[in-house]
C-alpha cells in the first residue's frame, strides 16, 4: 500500500483516486494468481519434497506465472488510463517494468509458500516418526511381557492334579496362585510398570506352586524394605528373573537349594537382588530369554538409568541384579 501510494500520489503529495482502483484490482488479480499457481502446483505434484527431475518444471510454472502476471498488471494500467490521461508509457514499457518490479514479490510469495510448507511437512515427518518410534516401543514391550514360560504352567498343573486327591485344600490354593500368575501376564500387556508390592506377591504365588514340585530341596527367605513396596517395576520381570534362577539354578542341583529375593534402597536407586544356589553358565543364564528380555525392558522403560547384570558371588551361588532410579510415589 506504501508502494501504491507512492507511485500514485499527485504533486500535491495527496493520494491519487488511481492508488484505490490500482489497489483492489491488484489484490484481487494476486488472489486469483496465488489460487492458480496452487491449483498447478498440486496438479503438477510439485508440492514439497519436490522431487529433483521437477524442479525445472516449477521454474517454468514459476516463469510464466510471473509473466502473466505483469500482463495482466500492464492491462490494469491500459484500463486506468481512461481515467488518468496522465498515464503515457507505452504498454512494451509498462510491460517490463512490471515485470522487473513483480518479479521479486512473487518470487518472495513463492519462497514463504515453500518455507512454509517445508517447515509443515517436517514437523509432521517428526510427530510421526515419535508417533512411530513410541508404537515400536509398545510392540517391543508386548512382545517381550506376553513371554511366560509354558512349562511352568504344565509342570503347575501336573502338580495341582498330583494334590487334587492328596490335599484339596492345598490344590484348591494351588489353582488361585496360578489364577493369579496367569492374570497377572495378561494384564502385563497393558501395563508399562506396577507396584513392586503387586510383583512380589506374585512371585511368591509363583514360589509357592514351585515348592510343591520342589518340596523340601526348594528354600526361600525374604528381605524386603517395606519402602520400597509402592517403587514401580516392570510387570513380571522379577518373576521372570525367579523363574530362571529356578530353571537354571534349583532345577540342576541335587539337592535342591535357596531363592533369596532383595529389595531395598542404594545410591537413589530402588535394588532388586534375586540370589539362587548354583553356578553362572554364561551360555544358558547371561543369554537366556529370560535375561534378555529383563535387559531390553529396562532399557526402553528407563533408558541408561537402569542398570541389570547377574554373576557368581562365590559360595556355590548366584546373584542378579536390577537397579532402577527412585521414583516419586504420589498417594
């Protein structure tokens, strides 16, 4: 508008009646113009990412939007010159200069219309790629948490059928501990962690199936901080960790031996020890599904703040570790 008025100011230095007429027909004949070079730019697919063998054709789109453009400006000044005998520049005249002084606004108009779109497309392209990286994420942990072992379930029924005449008090307790354990897994698929209160009683509904196949070889103890009850954990991963340390611990000795399961508070970290009797065989219990699943969990639900490995502690005995950071409990 400072442009127009300029240009069409009289030599008094008041606006010229022209600058109106020049003023709303430009702004029109632009929208018209701005809608046309939409309409080619997606009928042409040159919209961004524009692919390299287009871009010349844009150029050219581009090209003659511009010389139209000054055309139909040069016919704007034909027009107004029935009202303002003062205009005398030839049209070849009034053609050029517009199509010097259009040129770089349409070409700015362009530029903002790509720029604008770039930056469009690109955070879109970013949303999705978190939009996607977070259903990885949950796919990951599906499949990792729908893992429960099957032959814990045969072994459990096979102890429960053994009880059903022996003690039927005993299997019917038997029968709501695997209930538990089974619905427990379920519901770990719509969970990312639980109240480690949860996971442990779980565990012990777990311990408590094992010990009727194990009988007396099977010994468990406990040191839990009470304060660490409400920590969240991934749900069935400490089973998941008791249940390899039954299978490859407990389950190849002789005589049996202990699960001693830990939680306490070290270093602002919530410590999870699962300690059996046996030996670290680094080919069964360091690559073990069981491990690698305790492994990729922490790291997609905490990233390096956790920490987990298992060794031997000497003694004939085993030792895993999980080490989680402290999380703030809201009652």
């Amino acid at each position: 508008m400072v442009f127009f008025a300029f240009v069409f100011r009289d030599r008094q230095g008041s606006i010229n009646e022209i600058f109106y007429y020049r003023l709303v027909v430009t702004i029109l004949t632009g929208m018209v113009f701005t809608h046309l070079l939409r309409e080619l730019v997606i009928r042409m697919e040159l919209r961004p990412p524009i692919d390299s063998n287009k871009w010349w054709l844009l150029t050219i789109t581009i090209l003659c939007i511009i010389v139209l453009y000054s055309l139909s400006n040069s016919a704007v000044v034909e027009w107004l010159r029935y009202y303002d005998p003062a205009i005398k520049a030839s049209v070849a005249k009034r053609f050029l200069s517009n199509l010097i002084f259009d040129s770089p606004m349409i070409l700015v108009w362009v530029s903002i219309y790509y720029i604008w779109h770039y930056v469009e497309l690109g955070t879109k392209s970013e949303i999705q790629k978190v939009k996607l990286e977070s259903l990885v994420k949950e796919l990951e942990l599906k499949t990792i948490k729908s893992h429960i072992n099957p032959h814990f379930i045969f072994n459990a029924l096979n102890s429960i059928r053994a009880l059903v005449d022996e003690n039927p008090n005993r299997a019917r307790t038997a029968i709501t501990e695997l209930s538990n354990i089974l619905r427990s897994s379920m519901q770990a698929e719509k969970l990312e962690t639980v109240p480690f209160e949860k996971e442990l009683n779980i565990v012990k509904d777990y311990l408590a199936l094992e010990h009727i196949r194990f009988e007396d070889r099977l010994h468990v103890e406990y040191e839990i901080d009470e304060d660490t009850l409400d920590q969240p954990v991934p749900p069935m991963m400490l089973q998941t960790l008791v249940e390899n340390a039954i299978k490859h611990g407990i389950g190849k000795q002789k005589d049996g031996g202990l699960i001693k399961v830990i939680s306490d508070y070290r270093d602002n970290h919530h410590e999870l020890i699962i300690q059996n009797t046996g030996q670290l065989n680094s080919t069964t219990n360091s690559d073990g599904f069981g491990i690698n699943s305790t492994r990729n969990r922490l790291k997609l639900l905490f990233g390096g703040k956790a920490n987990f490995e298992i060794r031997d502690i000497g003694n004939n005995m085993v030792e895993a570790v999980v080490k989680m950071p402290v999380q703030p409990v809201y009652s």
